[in-house]
C-alpha cells in the first residue's frame, strides 16, 4: 500500500474541497478548484498525535504538529465508515495511534474552560464541546467580578491598508466576543507554597499583595500568557504612562511598538494596530487650557457591548515631557521624521512619534474662531453636551461619542430654530443633511452671536446653506415703525370690552353700591383702595396670579355668591311689598 487517497477533503477552515494522499513520507492536500497549484504538504515525522471527532462538515481528523508555525492540521469531511481506513494507514506509516474524542450534544452552556496548549476546550461533564485558538483572541478583559471578556480578532480584509478593504468581503456573520462566568477563588496547584499559610489547609490562592486570586482572573492570566495578546513582537520603542483618556473613560499608559499602539488600563488591555488608525485630529479644547487627540479607529476598538469608533486623549497645554526612544540607528533611519529624544510639551511629543510610525497626517483646526477667538464653539447633541470644530474638510463634534462629518457627504446645511420666539431666541440650531445617512444631525443650542461667523466660514467651503432664521423673521415682522406707532394709540380688538361686558358691569355696580357697607371686609383688595368698579375690574385682570392661591379663590367665591344673593333679593322685595300690603288688609278685616 503505497499511496492512501482521501476525496472531497477539507483543510482547515477553508471553503474548497480537496483530495488528501498519505505516503510513507507524509502526506498533501491540494484543492480541485486549483489543480495547477502546488499541494500543501507535511512530513510524517512531524506528527505528534492524532484525534478523531464529529465535527460540522462531517467527521474531522486533526494532527497535532511538533512544528510551532503550524502546531495543529484540521482535516474535515470524513465519512463515519473511513475511521478504520484512517486508522489503518496512520498506524501503519507513522506508528500514530487515532483517538476517538467523545463530542458533548447536549448543548449546554455550563462546564469548565481549560486552556491546553494553544487553544481554549470547553468541556461539558468531561466531555469535549467546542475550541477557540488562541491565535483569535484579540483581547481578554475581566467585566464585573466573575466574568472573563475575550475579543476576537477581525475577519482578514479589514486587517488591510484602507486601500485594500472592500466591505463587500466582509463574512454576514462573525464571532466578535465571548464571555465566561468564573464564580469562586482560585484554588493554589498542589506542591506550591503560595498561598496563606494557615494550618486549617486553606488552598485559595494569594498574588504577591496578598489579595485573594478569583477564579475569573487565574483564567484571564493564563489566556493572556498563551494568547501573547496583542502580538508584541519586539521591544517597545517608547511609553507615557498615566495618561488621561476621555473615550473610553480611564486613565491608559500609552505603549508604542513598530507595528501597533498598546493601551494598558487599570482592567482593559487594547491593541490597536496602526493600520486601523484612518484618521488623526490635533483640537485645542474650548477652556483654552487642554488639548486633545482623536484617533479615528477602523474597525473600532469594543468594550463590552460599547463600540468605540474614536479615542479622545487629553493634556494640559503647558504639561511636558522627556522621553528617549528605544530604536537603532539603522531602525531610525526607517523613521526619518523621528528624533532619538524629546524634550517638548507632552502632546507634541505624543503626536510627532503617532504621525511618523503611522504615516498618518494631523488633522489641525481650521482657520474658523468664535466670538472669543477659540477654534470651536459649544454645542448640544439632544441631551449630550459637547464641542463643534470647524475642519477644513468637514464637522467634528467631540463629546463621549465623536461625530465626524465631511462636507463632500453633506447635501446641506440649515440654520433654525425650534420653538416660538424666533427673534428674541438666542440660541440657534445647525442640522446636516448628509447624502448618504436616512438621519439628520441636529446641533443644538449654539450661542447667536456665532451664527454670522459659521454662515461665512461655511460659504468659504462651498457648501450649500439655509437660513430658516431670517424667513421666519420676514414672515413674523412685516410690521414697520410707523405701524407700531398706530398700534400705541388704537386698541386691539381684543382690548376693546364687549356688549356683554358692558350689560353685566351695570348690575353689579348697582349691588356693590347697596352692599358697601356689609363688604367693609372685602373692600380692600384693591392695591389703591378705589371704587368697587375699580375692585371688579383688578379681580379680573389678577385672576391668573391669585389662580394659584386656593384662599383668595375661595374668598373671590363667597363675595360673588352673596353679590348675586344681595341682587336677588333686591329685585324680589319689590314684587312682595303689593303681596304684604294686600295680605295685611284681609288680616285687619
């Protein structure tokens, strides 16, 4: 038996079948799609082992590898009834004993997570139910007290230069997180002596501090020791420690690598290759004491559910630095606008070593100033409060989610307000309708003083305006000066009292001059102590402010109810007066 042929193979995760050979020497797998490729080969003495389980395209053979650059070789699309045939032809060229591994199906989500070798086996009552390599882990982070957090590395076309990414490529659905609830502490590995020390044998594990090891963060060690998180490779070149960072909120050390940017936090450890930075701002903040940079992230950095698309770092103005990098001469020399040292303030530092080992350019602000001279004015996203700058290109807005906006996608921009008093207001609105987004963006409450400025800046960029503003004040004052003169002089239809008015206020100042001198009490309610006409007509322009006072209502209630109690009673006395007379003369007769 020379040569063992296997058909419709295939290798690792790729989508194409192929044909595997077996031979004394090794074996090779070449796909049929690429027939005048070369097939993928591996010598048979590098076998170490070998392990055979259901996989989800049929049964799968996986090789463990003595060879680092390829630890493990995924065979998938055996038939059930091919195990004896593998078995036979592996034992029989490389002496390699199959292993049939048990798969769990009952599809829970409880077990226990054991990192072995380079990947991640999660078992269900010993029983083995899924793997994650390690080589994907992009990031682990503890969230809460018990929870490990593990990140995943993108799909490969959006590891490429803005060039080379096409959307389009992107897989419908990718694995991007995965959390593992880790209840208890840590338990120490027999025969070693950390731990507290008590007689009672007490096995919880202890750090160096003496602090109590939980059972999320001995996993979360161990997975960052294997994964190598963040590919390190080499040296770094140079770090500034303590440095404030609005989005995400905490403080990071910032850690500088020839091929990536390492953020390390207090609980969060991010890598951010610089091939993913697409976009650098250099903004001056509004209190005239700070400067901030923003890094425009793609794909964004994640921290739980929250996506970060923009890191906003902080500096006072006048804070300085020294700093020393960490390259060779023949190593500087592929950076030509570094320096070997750096004595400067400490956000020209940062930004001159971000420019030079990204090949990206700063973004300045543009040559736009508010009322007070400053590059931006302030401004409101709904509730969210934040600063506007006017770029060259484009809008940023900077709050705890950015917002960039570039002019070449704006269809127009606006000036309004929302709301009555559209002269007195003084506060405008600025909406974007964009080309390509179905929403708005509305920036609210922007000082009026600052309408003019942005109005011409904006005109300077070419880009198309309205001003709802100015309509509506055609609109609302077409009134001139010698009209309002007329106004001061003739009443308004509304001032002028109605017939109704006139026939009640009769009747009643005939009853409030019987009852003058039973309402002594009362009389009194108007500020200058005049006529009841005069009293009447304060009750009815005050009703709105005594409206509130539930004892002055109720005083209001009882003079009118014995106001019109009095005015009967006037009107019925003279029709009973005949009535009495003519009953007194029966009675006397």
């Amino acid at each position: 038996m020379s040569t063992v042929t296997f058909d419709n193979i295939f290798h690792g995760d790729s989508p194409e079948l192929g044909k595997l050979r077996f031979n004394a020497a090794g074996f090779g797998w070449k796909s049929y799609q690429s027939e005048d490729n070369t097939p993928i080969t591996y010598s048979g003495s590098d076998i170490r082992s070998a392990t055979w389980q259901r996989a989800a395209r049929l049964f799968q053979l996986r090789l463990n590898m003595r060879q680092k650059d390829r630890p493990r070789v995924i065979l998938e699309g055996f038939k059930r009834d091919e195990f004896e045939k593998v078995k036979r032809t592996l034992d029989e060229f490389f002496h390699i004993k199959v292993e049939s591994k048990d798969i769990s199906l009952r599809g829970w989500n409880w077990g226990k997570a054991l990192v072995q070798g380079d990947e991640i086996e999660f078992q269900v009552q010993g029983k083995h139910s899924f793997e994650i390599p390690l080589s994907q882990v992009a990031n682990s982070n503890i969230a809460g007290k018990n929870e490990v957090a593990l990140e995943f590395n993108p799909p490969a076309p959006f590891r490429l230069s803005d060039k080379d990414r096409d959307s389009s490529r992107r897989p419908i659905d990718e694995l991007v997180e995965m959390r593992f609830y880790v209840p208890g502490k840590n338990k120490k590995a027999k025969g070693s002596d950390a731990g507290s020390g008590e007689e009672d044998g007490d096995e919880t594990d202890y750090d160096g501090d003496g602090n109590v090891v939980t059972a999320a963060e001995a996993l979360h060690n161990i997975i960052k020791d294997k994964a190598d998180i963040g590919a390190l490779v080499g040296e770094s070149i140079v770090m500034f420690q303590d440095i404030l960072v609005l989005t995400p909120r905490g403080r990071f050390s910032f850690e500088f690598f020839q091929d990536s940017l390492r953020l390390l936090g207090k609980s969060t450890d991010y890598r951010v290759p610089y091939n993913h930075i697409h976009r650098i701002f250099l903004l001056p903040k509004l209190d005239d004491l700070h400067i901030q940079l923003v890094l425009g992230l793609d794909p964004p950095i994640r921290q739980g559910a929250t996506r970060y698309p923009f890191l906003v770092a902080q500096w006072p103005k006048d804070e300085e630095t020294e700093a020393e990098l960490n390259l060779t001469d023949e190593e500087m020399q592929k950076f030509p606008d570094l320096q070997k040292k750096y004595e400067a303030p400490t956000f020209q530092v940062i930004s001159r070593v971000l420019k030079s080992l990204t090949g990206k350019r700063i973004t300045p602000p543009s040559s736009f100033r508010n009322a007070q001279g400053l590059n931006g004015v302030k401004a409101n996203v709904k509730a969210i409060q934040g600063e506007l700058y006017f770029l060259e290109k484009g809008l940023i807005f900077i709050a705890k989610q950015p917002i960039l906006i570039d002019f070449s996608k704006t269809e127009s921009i606006s000036f309004s307000r929302v709301g009555g008093g559209v002269a007195s207001a003084k506060t405008f609105d600025l909406r974007v309708v964009s080309k390509t987004d179905a929403a708005d963006h509305v920036f609210s409450a922007l000082s009026k003083e600052e309408m003019e400025g942005i109005e011409a800046f904006l005109k300077g960029k070419n880009v198309r305006l309205k001003n709802e503003i100015d309509e509506l004040m055609d609109v609302d004052d077409p009134i001139s000066e010698d009209d309002d003169d007329e106004d001061m002089s003739i009443p308004s239809e509304d001032e002028k009292p109605s017939k109704k008015d006139k026939k009640s206020a009769a009747p009643r100042r005939a009853a409030d001059d019987e009852d003058e001198s039973e309402d002594e009490d009362f009389q009194d309610e108007s500020s200058d102590g005049g006529s009841p006409s005069e009293s009447d007509s304060d009750e009815d322009s005050d009703a709105a402010s005594d409206a509130s006072d539930p004892m002055m209502e109720e005083l209001k209630r009882k003079q009118a109810a014995k106001r019109a109690k009095k005015a009967k009673e006037s009107t019925s006395d003279e029709e009973e007066k005949p009535k009495a007379k003519k009953a007194k003369v029966e009675e006397d007769e």
